[in-house]
C-alpha cells in the first residue's frame, strides 16, 4: 500500500506519517505538503532516511505537480489546509483557495491519475456542524446533523467537503471523510490554544483568554485522531461521513484552570481578552458510528492524564518551540493578542 498524505508536515500530518510507518510495516507514506508557516519537516527528524518515506513539496492546488505525483500512489488522505479560525477572521481568502479549491483541484487530479476505484479519505472538522446550544448538555452533533458554518474557516472546510461529497454521487469516486473535534498532543503550532497556554506560561506570560471562558470544546488526542482517520481509511464505506470526538467535554474556564494547575500557577495568570467575533460556543460529537461501525473508540485521550503528558512535552521541548514561536509567528501573537 502507498498512501500520499496531504499536510503530512502539520500537526495531525505528521503523527500520521509517523503511525502509519510504525503500524504498517508494509506501507510506503508520501508526504505532499506547502510547507506553509505550520508546515514543519523537522517535526519528522526522526523517519529522515526511512526508506518507506518520502517527501514532496508541493500545493494541492497545483494540478501539473499532481499529475507527476499521483499515478503511484494507492490511497490519498487529505489532510492539508488552513487550519486557524483566528487567521481566517483576519483575512478568508487563502482558506477558500487551499481548502475548498485546492480540495476540488487534489479530487480531479486523482480521478485523473485513477479513475474513481481508489479511495480518498477527506480529514474533515466537527466545525462544519456550527454551535450547540450550551444549556442543553444532551444535544451533540451527528452526521446528520446540517452543516452550519459559522467560521470562514468552517465554511472554507465544509467547501472541501461538500465537493468530496459531490464526487461520490457524481463521479462514483470512493470517499470518506472524517469530522473530528479538537485535537492536542506533541507538536501543535503555537498558536493553538493549548500549546499558546503552556507556552506562555514557561515564558513567564499570562494566558489570553476569549470572552469568559464558558466556550465547550471537544478534546482529543491527536493520536487518537490519526488511528480513527487510519480505521476509516481501511475499513471505513464508501460515500460515509465518520464523526470523530474524545468523550472529553471541557469549556475553555476549565481547561485554563487545568493547565495553570498543571504547571502550578494560579488565576491571576489568566487575561481575559475581548471574544473572537462568532465564537461557536458549544462542539460535542457523537461518535458512535465509527465505533458500532468500525470498531473505533479514543484510548488515549482521558484526562488530566493526557493533558499532564502533553504539558511536559511542551516543558521538555523549548527549544522546538522557541524556534517555531520566532519570526513570522511573533507578529501575528502581538497582531492578534497585543
Ligand atoms: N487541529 C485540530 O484540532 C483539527 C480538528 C479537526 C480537523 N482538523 C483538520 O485536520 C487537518 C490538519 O490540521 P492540523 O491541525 O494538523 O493543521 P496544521 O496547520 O498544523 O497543518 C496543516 C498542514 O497543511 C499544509 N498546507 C496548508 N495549505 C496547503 C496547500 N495549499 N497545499 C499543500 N499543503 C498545504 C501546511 O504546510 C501544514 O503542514 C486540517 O484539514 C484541519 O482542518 C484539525
């Protein structure tokens, strides 16, 4: 099996790459991947050399590179995109470009490469749902739940998988896509809530919190996510849409309180900043089709076991993010948080 992996140089990408090396051990991975600000190959320093490995710079919106890459691959999983809502609030356009276009271009180029018969598994997000209401705690979202995007993030990605969608009823293309809820783990940009907490807190900063906090986020494991995106590409139907989610429901006052306890600070390291403008206030996810389906279940994800593990990381890895905090990435912090 040779799958290319789109964005395999993000976050989630790259523990991807890393899984399917070391869980597949007959499986080549191409990672296809901009390498825009997020984008970060010293993040894979370790499968440098694997000869089960190889790297393509290249943008999904560019249809001649496509051409060249895809006719030797066997599955694709499409990772890539603009992935911060802050960024997309300040300026849509490259999220439109790369992740509803550049989805469109990746799709004709590989119905071009294979005709329709081999699978192409679209990473998703729960954001495409729009919000939950926060007093009714039963409410979650299904897959059939209709897409509300709130976000020109969301919007941009529900752009990418409405055209997936498309490509199945249309072209009879074997697809699937994934929506999951918000990751964490090792190697998260910065900018991110919680490596942005942790981060500033070793710096000896406060932490920049939207509004007052009472915003509920789903969390998982980024390894979780990879093993559930991995299930849907092996055993996942064709034309279905998988939710994704940790059963790990905190609002953002909560996970504040649990780093700053983590690192032993208190609320005084806390700054309460003005809201982002169209907050969703609540994601939940059911996600019981992938399990009763696919067999899939987050093992990795509980609290606050998971998140202590993450916040050392973090502590013991300074030197990846001081060189990832610098440059370009200082600009758009004093932009954004002053
Ligand atoms: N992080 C989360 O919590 C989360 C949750 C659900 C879904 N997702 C989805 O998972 C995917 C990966 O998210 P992430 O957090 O790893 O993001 P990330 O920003 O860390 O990584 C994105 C990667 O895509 C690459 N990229 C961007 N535009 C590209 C283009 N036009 N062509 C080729 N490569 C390009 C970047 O260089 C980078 O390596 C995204 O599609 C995102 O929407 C993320």
């Amino acid at each position: 099996m040779h799958v290319l992996v789109t964005g395999g140089a993000g976050f989630i990408g790259t523990s991807f790459v890393r899984m399917i090396l070391r869980d597949r051990p007959g499986w080549r991975v191409t990672n296809y991947d901009a390498l825009t600000y997020s984008g970060n190959l010293e993040n894979l320093s370790e499968i440098e050399g694997n000869e089960r490995y190889s790297f393509v710079k290249g943008d999904v919106r560019d249809a001649q590179l496509l051409d060249e890459v895809l006719p030797g691959v066997d599955a694709v999983v499409h990772m890539a995109a603009e992935s911060h809502v802050d960024r997309s609030i300040m300026d849509s356009g490259p999220f439109v470009d790369s992740n509803t276009r550049g989805t469109q271009v990746l799709l004709d180029a590989w119905r071009r490469a294979h005709g329709v018969d081999r699978r192409f598994v679209y990473v998703s997000t729960d954001e495409v749902y729009g919000t939950l209401p926060l007093e009714d705690k039963n409410a979650l979202f299904t897959e059939e739940t209709p897409l509300q995007t709130n976000s020109p993030y969301s919007a941009s990605k529900a752009g990418g998988d409405l055209m997936v969608r498309a490509y199945h009823h249309t072209h009879g293309m074997d697809v699937v896509t994934t929506r999951c809820s918000n990751n964490f783990g090792p190697w998260q940009f910065p900018e991110k809530v919680i490596p942005l907490f942790v981060t500033n807190l070793l710096d000896g900063k406060k932490v920049p919190l939207y509004g007052d906090g009472r915003n509920v986020r789903d969390w998982l494991h980024v390894e979780d996510h990879c093993e559930a995106v991995l299930t849907v590409l092996e055993k996942g139907r064709s034309g279905e849409v998988y939710n994704v989610g940790g059963n790990n429901e905190r609002s953002n006052l909560e996970l504040t309180h649990s780093i700053l306890s983590i690192m032993g600070h208190g609320d005084e390291m806390i700054e309460y900043v003005k809201d982002r403008p169209g907050h969703d206030l609540r994601y939940a996810i059911d996600a019981s089709k992938i399990k009763r389906e696919l067999g899939w279940e987050p093992t990795r994800s509980a609290w606050p076991g998971a998140l202590e593990d993450t916040v050392s990381w973090y502590t013991e890895n300074r030197s990846w993010w001081e060189r990832v905090r610098s440059g370009a990435y200082q600009s758009y912090y004093e932009t954004q948080y002053g």
